[in-house]
C-alpha cells in the first residue's frame, strides 16, 4: 500500500503537525528551541516513529507551512470573483492571515538568513 493511502501515516503526520503548530504558537521558534522530543511528547508518538517520518524537525516544519498554504490557498468552489478587484482582495486577505498566523516563524527565520551574511 502507497503511504499516502495508509491511514496510519496520515494520522501519525497529522498529530506531529498539530502538535508541533500548538508549540510554534506558545514558543519563538529560534530562541526556545523547540525540541524533537517535545513535539513528539505532545503528539503523544514515539521519538523512533517521528525520525521515521522527518530526518528534523525543520522538515516538520516545512510540511506544515506547505499543507496550510495549501488548505489557504485555493479558491472555494463557491466564490465566484465578479472582477479582477475582488480576486485579488481575496488572495491578499488570505496571505494576510497566513503571515500573521506564522509571523514569529518567518521574522525568526530571516533575523537568521541575514545574521548568517555577516
């Protein structure tokens, strides 16, 4: 069976995600270095069944930002934009709410990307 089909890796990804967005939430990511082993103990999964999963917990992260700009970004079936004004007031209110949501993720992540140049 494809893993993408097994249940059981789709829940596994599924709690470490959940888990892991609870703790970026409460915690700076940078400065309170979230550990494996607290997304794993939140997540209640084994430490073994996570590197299974993710080589760090950066791929976690990754993953995570990917599946909500997937779930954001795409147009409900329902929306019908009547000109270009309101597709485009759409797609900024959307971004808008996935920046703020992981604001301290990405400010965190480019004090680092400019910190590295000097």
């Amino acid at each position: 069976m494809e893993d993408f089909l097994d249940l059981r890796i789709i829940k596994t990804r599924q709690a470490l995600m959940k888990a892991c967005f609870e703790l970026l939430q409460k915690k700076v990511y940078r400065k309170t270095n979230i550990k494996v082993n607290e997304i794993c103990h939140k997540a209640k999964i084994n430490l073994v069944t996570f590197y299974h999963h993710f080589n760090n917990k950066n791929d976690l992260i990754a993953l995570l930002i990917k599946e909500r700009l997937i779930n954001w970004l795409p147009i409900p079936k329902k929306f019908k934009p009547k000109s270009l004004a309101e597709l485009i007031n759409y797609f900024t209110r959307v971004i808008i709410d996935f920046t703020y949501e992981f604001f301290d993720i990405f400010s965190n992540s480019l004090e680092l990307i400019a910190n590295k140049g000097r």
